[in-house]
C-alpha cells in the first residue's frame, strides 16, 4: 500500500470492511446486492445477482423443507448446503468489492480501478470495468461479471475434490441435473414464475450460457417491472413461501427460514489465483447471444415438478412400508 495515496488507502480500507460486514449469509448478500443496484441503476448484473442469490438461498432451505429433509441422508443436505454457500460467498467476496469501487469512480467522477488488484480480481475483469467506464456498454459489462464470477467458482468449488466427489458426483446430483430441479426462478406478485435452467451443471460454459439467458429474461422490457416489484415487496428469507404466498395454487411446500435453520459459516481463502490467467477466455462467452430452447414461462411446470417432489417422497415412504412389512 506504500504507493497510494492516503485517500486510496481509505477507499480500500472501507471497501474491505464493508464487504466483510455484508458476506455474512446469504440474506445479508442477497439484500446487499439489491441495495447496491437501487442505488446504481445502470450494474444490471447487481439485480441478477441479487435474483440468483434469493435463489441459493431457497435452495438451501429447500434442504431441511418437508420433502428433501426425508428424501436426503444429513451429512448429504449438510455437504449440499455448505456447497451452495461456499459458491455464494466466494462469488460476494470478489464481486462486491468491484461494485463499490465503480461507486467511488463515479462519486470521485475518475476511474479508480486501479485499485481493483488490492481485492485480487482477475486481470479480465478488471479490463472490462475500464473499457466501461469508457463506452458505457451495459449489455457487455453484464455478461463479463457472468463470465468473472463463474470462473470464479469452477476451481474452489465446482473442480475441489470434497465438492466433487461428494456433490457433484452423487447420484442425487445427477438425478437433480437431469430433472431440472436445478432452475433459477424469477417470481412476480401475480404469482406467475419464469426463468431457466441448466443440465450440465458442472460445466462452465454452460453455466455462463445460463447465466446470459437470465440476464435476458430478468431484463426484458415486458417483464422487468414485475420482477422488480417482487423484490421490492417481498424480503428475503429463504423460505420458499416468499413467492409461493402469490400463487393461485398452494403447493404444500413447506421450508423454513434460512436464519432460523443454519448457522453462519466463516469461511477463509487461501490462495488466489487469478482465473483468467490460467483459462482460455471463449470469444463464445462474450459474443455468443442468449438463446432461449425452453419456454421461458416456468408456473405450470413449477407445479409439475412440486406434484414430482410429492409423488417422489410418496414412492420412497411406500418402499420404506414395504421394507418394514
């Protein structure tokens, strides 16, 4: 820190603390995200990334819900949950800091990204901040943060051998990607649900792909105005019944808060290796646009698969009374 300024040092110093303050749950970060894009309405990705993180968060709870807590062994839903947040955290700890940064650029009206190393970002990222400072391009700014933050996660997460072999290489975890439970949703206070989801998890790309695909569903000028009001009428807490109070049609769901049903986890990161340095950035990633294979107006197939859910623990109660017999 010897070479900055006194002011610099300050900003860095604030940043840190306020990333530190808010990385604490996921309904800390989720509020946090959404705050930050009130106040700076021109970071798309900081409503995505708030919409996705409500998502983490009722997938969490969803693990100790009526139907996963007697499908699901503990030390399973323990290894699910901790995986979810792991993803969660690390993804706040890198990008919150480049979203108050852009903030102090535009309060001190000059770019400060010249200190985005001091929060070990990658070389890519940091690129695409400047170029937007300069050309003001949303749409690009948007995808390069899906891009980061994926990046940012496939090594400490989806590529770590704990993760992997006890996750991502369960049978449930392949049950779960082939049935699509693993579906991002953005509710509205009319009780319909859109969204899209991923088969393939575990791969890169095709997470990114996803990841561009939201952005498109999140922002279209039809729709955004529902989605916003969501979030602005309904707190976040991790209970499915957050948008499941607007429905039409109950669906017996039941999952609890997430403040009342886990623990804070402190979590540390050792080494920092800057992704873009050891990955080949795809021009696809960039340039490809999103496109849309699936119906993007997900209510009756959100009640197909809660009817699924049911018929599924039905089945196993049945081959629990069979066992006994």
């Amino acid at each position: 820190m010897n070479h900055l300024t006194i002011q610099e040092q300050s900003i860095i110093r604030q940043i840190a603390s306020e990333t530190k303050k808010r990385n604490v749950d996921n309904i800390s970060r989720t509020d946090a995200y959404f705050s930050y894009f009130k106040q700076n309405p021109d970071i798309f990705w900081s409503f995505l990334a708030s919409m996705v993180s409500r998502n983490g968060g009722w997938n969490m709870c969803d693990l100790e819900g009526n139907i996963f807590s007697k499908l699901l062994e503990p030390p399973l839903r323990k290894q699910l949950f901790l995986t979810y947040e792991r993803a969660n955290w690390l993804i706040f700890q890198d990008a919150y800091p480049q979203l108050l940064l852009y903030q102090y650029s535009t309060k001190l009206n000059r770019s400060m990204f010249h200190l985005l190393p001091n929060f070990n970002v990658s070389a890519f990222i940091q690129k695409e901040w400047e170029r937007y400072w300069k050309e003001k391009d949303k749409k690009r700014l948007t995808t390069a943060l899906i891009i980061n933050e994926q990046n940012v996660i496939q090594t400490p997460v989806i590529e770590h051998p704990v993760y992997k072999k006890k996750v991502f290489h369960s049978f449930l975890f392949s049950f779960q990607d082939w049935l699509h439970f693993s579906c991002v949703l953005f509710p509205t206070c009319g009780g319909e649900v859109y969204g899209a989801s991923v088969n393939g998890f575990k791969s890169l790309s095709k997470r990114i792909n996803l990841g561009k695909r939201l952005a498109s569903i999140l922002f279209h000028p039809r729709l955004f105005p529902y989605f916003l009001e969501f979030a602005e009428k309904t707190p976040h807490t991790g209970s499915r019944n957050d948008y499941e109070q607007y429905f039409k049609i109950k669906t017996g769901r039941k999952t609890p808060l997430l403040r009342t049903t886990f623990p804070v986890i402190a979590h540390h990161q050792n080494n920092h290796i800057d992704w873009s340095t050891q990955r080949i950035i795809s021009p696809a990633w960039l340039f490809l646009p999103a496109r849309h294979h699936h119906s993007i107006h997900l209510t009756d197939w959100y009640y197909d698969k809660s009817n699924q859910l049911q018929l599924l623990l039905s089945f196993q109660n049945s081959l629990k009374l069979e066992k006994w017999k």
